[in-house]
C-alpha cells in the first residue's frame, strides 16, 4: 500500500496523495493512430485509409480545451504519444498550448522523425522528458523489425539534436525475437550516451477492436521472456545489487507460499482509473492504453464527468483470485490489463505471466546457488 514518509520524493508524494484522493495528476493524449514505421508486434498502427474509416483526428484546440478541463481537475503530468506524434498535423500549436498551461509534458516517440525545427521546439519549451523508443543497435535490425532501413541513423540523430540543446530524455527497449540478440548492444549504446534507459522483456499481447491483431510471433516465449529478464538485471545493476535481488528472487522461489486468507479477489493495484487516465485518438478515455473498458467518450461528456465514470467502473475491476492470494506478487509484472490481454478474461490467471515469474525465480535461484559453492 502507498504510504508518505519523511523520506518520500515530492513527485512520489504528490503521486501517493493523488491516488489516494483520487485526482487525475496524470495522463496521456493519444494524439493520432499513424506511424512511419511499421514495427511488426504493434497493435495501435493503423494506415491512412483504414484510420479515416474510423474517424477523424482531432483538432489542436479540441485537445487544448480538453487539457485545461483536465488540469482544473488536478492535472499536472501528460503524455503526449501515438502512433507516432511528430506525424499530427497540428503538433506545434497543440505542443505550445500544453507548454503554456505550466503542464509537465512527456513525449512517447520512435525518434525518427525528430527534425532541426521539432528540436528547437523543444529547446523553447523543455519538457519533462523526451522518451525514444531504441529498437536496436543498427540500421539494419530496424529494417528488419520497423521497416525502416534508415531507422537508426535517424534515431542517433534526434538524439544528438536533443542533447545540443539541453533536451532530457530517456530511452526504452521493447524486446522480441527480431532483436533480443541486440540486447547488450543496446545497453551499450546507452552507457555510452549516458542516458537513462529502460527494457523490457514482457511484451502485453494486446490488440484493440478494429486495428489489427497481435502478432504472437513477435514476442519471446515465456522463458526467453525470464531469461532475457535476467540478462537485462545482471548488465543494468552492480554486482551487488543484482547479488541482492538474485537472493530476494531465490528466497521467493524456495519459500514462497500462498496468502492464506486472501483468496478473494481484490482491486488493480496500479494508479491507472485512480489517479491517472488515458484518452485515445478517438476520445474515448480508458483507464490505461491496454483496455478498452471501461470507457466513455470523453469530448462529448467533458472531462470530469468522464473522470467520475472511470472512477466508479475501476472500482468493479478485480484482480484474478488466484493473482491476488499468489506470494511471487513481488516479482510477478501482472495487472489487470495483462489479464484481459493474455486471456480476454479478468479472473483467469494469465499462464504466460505465472510461467515467466516462476521461470526468472528458478534462474536466480541456480545463479545463487552457483555462486554459493
């Protein structure tokens, strides 16, 4: 459970509180469903004609009075993401608009499209943070994975464009079977850089109505899932913080047992639908980009009265009993998005998630192991 200490960051306080109250202090505008690269585990992409089938985007002033209802209701953190949001028409007005309400942006984007005019944009105005998606270390695995050939190239040099202009950022990796052999190499890329970056080896096999399916294809099986988990700990971490963590791990692996008691299902324990929101390029806002439901259209109903619905549908949102009583919690990545995306179902345990947990225990337990002889 969320707790405030004298020791808690600011932003984290203003996170537990928010939670804890109920205040939308962060959320997301999916700005529009186009992308210039064509990554083949993507699940939001759509082409310009099957977009225009389905809607129309929405203007930079529709998205603008919307923030401003947002903020009067407790907004201060907003993503701005796709698709691809360098794509939408009206990026600069809607960006500068955002900037001049004192909002905390942060953008979600593949780095590509990233030009001298879009970094002196941001030098203008400094968001919170710039995130870029590194799928790999040449540009030849992002021809491979992104249908790009040039992807690369490209992203190397947004990266030295942001970096001139003193533009934070932070990088993050998406592993699949097309480039979980990359994965040292793209660490490397970012030691060397000295920027931020996160990776993950659990890929939500999420797929929204009318888009297109995932390609189960794309991501690792459960195992290399854990693997991969382990190679991406021991390179990130000190030898003895992923000394640490391996004895956590082991310690789970050999004693772990059930909570007696909790076989009942119990609420989401993340902040999606509690303090933060997510609305679409269609406007429907949801409690997280990996659900559809609950969700209301929120352009037609207004900001609040949409916040209040998503508050009271989240509350009927139950973890599976057999999540909610389960000891590996603590090293386990399942939600109730992940549920409804493995399964289709919120109460059946998501198999691929147990059999990933219980295989990354099983690995540090033989490296604990190991290294105790």
């Amino acid at each position: 459970m969320d707790t405030i200490s004298p020791t808690t960051k600011i932003e984290e306080r203003l996170v537990i509180s928010a939670t804890q109250k109920h205040i939308p202090l962060g959320g997301a505008f999916e700005l529009l469903p186009l992308c210039n690269m064509d990554c083949r585990m993507c699940f939001l992409r759509l082409t310009p004609e099957e977009m225009r089938a389905q809607g129309q985007l929405r203007a930079a002033a529709e998205w603008l009075e919307l923030a401003q209802e947002a903020k009067d209701a407790g907004l201060l953190f907003l993503l701005l993401t796709g698709g691809e949001p360098f794509l939408y028409p009206e990026f600069t007005e809607l960006y500068e608009g955002l900037s001049g309400m004192g909002l905390y942006l942060t953008l979600n984007t593949n780095g590509t499209l990233i030009t001298e005019e879009y970094a002196d944009l941001l030098a203008r105005h400094i968001p919170r943070r710039v995130n870029i998606t590194l799928y790999g270390s040449s540009d030849e695995v992002y021809g491979r994975l992104c249908g790009n050939p040039h992807g690369f190239t490209q992203v190397m040099r947004a990266i030295r464009l942001l970096r001139e202009r003193g533009v934070p950022m932070k990088l993050n990796g998406s592993l699949t079977r097309a480039n979980v052999d990359d994965l040292e190499k793209i660490q490397r890329i970012a030691y060397e850089l000295d920027i931020p970056l996160e990776v993950d080896s659990y890929m939500f096999p999420a797929a929204r109505k009318s888009v297109c399916d995932f390609n189960w294809e794309s991501r690792l099986d459960a195992v290399q899932a854990a693997e991969s988990y382990v190679r991406i700990r021991r390179n990130e971490l000190t030898g003895e913080q992923f000394g640490e963590l391996a004895k956590a791990m082991s310690q789970c692996y050999h004693e772990g047992k059930d909570f007696e008691g909790a076989c009942a299902p119990e609420p989401f324990p993340c902040r999606a639908g509690r303090s933060s929101f997510w609305v679409n390029w269609k406007g429907q806002m949801t409690p997280c980009v990996f659900m559809e439901e609950p969700g209301i259209p929120v352009f037609e109903h207004g900001f609040q009265e949409s916040w209040e619905y998503i508050l009271q549908e989240r509350r009927q949102l139950l973890l599976p009993p057999d999540c909610a009583k389960c000891s590996k919690r603590a090293f386990c990545s399942v939600c109730g998005a992940a549920c409804l995306a493995e399964n289709g179902d919120l109460q059946k345990k998501p198999e691929y998630i147990c059999r990933m947990t219980e295989e990354k225990l099983r690995r540090m337990d033989e490296i604990c192991r190991r290294e105790d002889r």
